[in-house]
C-alpha cells in the first residue's frame, strides 16, 4: 500500500479544500433589514438600516447601522417587531444570495 508524506501538494489541497467546504458548510447567512419608503409610488426609496448573521440553529444577532442598537434574537424574522410599519414605511427583510450564486438563484425579500 503507497504512503504519502504530509508534505506532499495533493494532501494539503485535499485539506485546504476540505477546510473551505467546512467554513462555506457552517457560515451564517447574511441578511439585512431594509426600509422602503412610499413604495409602490414615483418617489418610492429604500434605505438599508441594520445588518444580521443568522446561524444554523436558527438564532440571529443583529447590528443597527451606526451601531446604535444591537439584538440577539430567536430568529431572523423576529428583529421584524423592532421596525414598525408606518403609513409611507415598510419593513423588509432581505437574504443575501451566497457569494458565486446567480443572479437567479437570489432569494429575495420576505415582508
């Protein structure tokens, strides 16, 4: 049976690929919160007001822009109750598709 040394190129690019899948496997997916204001008119606009990281166990840490404020929070969806809805403003929840995705595969906005 053929040994191979830890030196060798194809073991370390084994493991190096092997170390990229694991940090791609277990990243928490990025998302943010956005409000758009007057949508569905002319002057519609949109303005990003915080940032979150949601983990695999379903729990979500999220950053105001700025700072001001921040939450860790059961689930993504939930940082929704901190963003009222007002008669011209709209809250939104937006994922970010994974970093090689299509413009396609991206998942979107969920209200």
């Amino acid at each position: 049976m053929p040994t191979a040394s830890p030196q060798e190129p194809a073991l370390e690019l084994d493991f190096t690929q092997e170390v990229y899948e694991l940090v791609r496997d277990t990243a928490p997916r990025l998302f943010a919160v956005v409000e758009e204001y007057r949508p569905g008119t002319d002057d519609a606009d949109a303005v990003v007001v915080a940032w979150g990281l949601a983990y695999e166990s379903g729990e979500a840490e999220v950053i105001h822009v700025g700072g001001v404020r921040r939450w860790r929070l059961p689930s993504a969806e939930s940082v929704m109750r901190h963003f009222r809805r007002t008669e011209d403003r709209t809250p939104r929840l937006v994922w970010l598709a994974p970093l090689g995705a299509d413009a396609g595969a991206r998942e979107g906005c969920a209200a």
